[in-house]
C-alpha cells in the first residue's frame, strides 16, 4: 500500500514527516545516536529486515540526515553517522521518548534516563520560551500564520483559521 505523501503541503509537521514520519526512522535514527552504527547491528538490534533497512538508510541518507562512511574496503562496508540535520533531530526524539515515558503505559518505568553531561543531572526534556526560560505548554501558545503558509493540501481549513483571532 502506498501511502500519501506530504511533500507539497505547507505545513512543517507534514514536510517533516515526509522524511521521518515512517515507524522506523526515528529507530533507526536513536540506534545510530547512541552508537549502533553498523547495517548488521541495525537490523540485529532492529529486527528490521535487510531490504526494509537498505531503503531507509539510503532515503535517510538522500534527505542528508545519515552520512555513509565505508569502514571496510573488501567488501565494502558502510557505518551511519548523524549530519547536522539528524543531531537536530535527536531532542524531537528526546521530547517523543519523554512523552512516552509519561503516556504510553511503560509500567516498569522509562526504558532510558537521560543525563545532561554538562551538569551530570538527568532530566526530562521539556520546550522552553528562549525569552522568559519558562516551559511552554500547549495553553501557553498562539499560533499566528507565517509568511510560507497557503491554503492548500494538509491545509484547506487550517490556513484560514489561523487568520482567525484566538485559534489556539
């Protein structure tokens, strides 16, 4: 089954997951963060098959938020390494992980704790006002239109409300 694509929507959720939104890349792209950076670990670690990861890595790499490095000449061998565009992503995955721990029933407590290395404290992510350095909450926002918003695909109603005063 094919699924829809999002690349012509003005929307930046849509574009994003256009090149993430599959199940598997935001795995693949957390093994490769923390060092699970060989194909044969990937699909160990995974249980992915290897065609299935053959096509993620190379579209992860075509969207340059993987790098391939060959680590052996005879046969050649790749590892995966973050660009600049995949470590931007690492704390979206941070934020997706916290929300998990709190909401997707992990019982037993959070699989990983995260600790700030500067610091040597763990912590929760949480999104902060660069301003005031007060968490934001989704009360706390309102949404004005950007100047690359339209009326269109992923979009129709959307557009107009946020021309709206106080949609959000």
């Amino acid at each position: 089954m094919r699924r829809t694509s999002f690349a012509d929507m003005s929307c930046a959720i849509a574009r994003s997951l256009e090149i993430v939104g599959d199940w598997w890349t935001p795995l693949i792209i957390r093994d490769v963060y923390l060092g699970v950076r060989r194909f044969d670990d990937l699909v160990t670690d995974l249980g992915i098959s290897r065609n299935l990861l053959t096509a993620r890595l190379d579209h992860l790499v075509d969207q340059q938020i993987l790098e391939r490095r060959r680590y052996q000449e005879r046969p050649p061998r790749y590892e995966y390494g973050l660009t600049e565009a995949g470590q931007d992503l690492v704390p979206v995955l941070m934020a997706l992980m916290a929300w998990g721990n709190k909401w997707a029933g992990l019982t037993d407590g959070p699989p990983a704790l995260l600790e700030h290395r500067p610091c040597g404290n763990l912590f929760t992510p949480l999104i902060v006002c660069p301003h005031c350095g007060e968490q934001v909450t989704a009360d706390d926002v309102k949404v004005h239109p950007g100047p690359g918003g339209r009326v269109g695909p992923g979009t129709w109603v959307l557009a107009e409300r946020l021309t709206q005063p106080d949609v959000s």
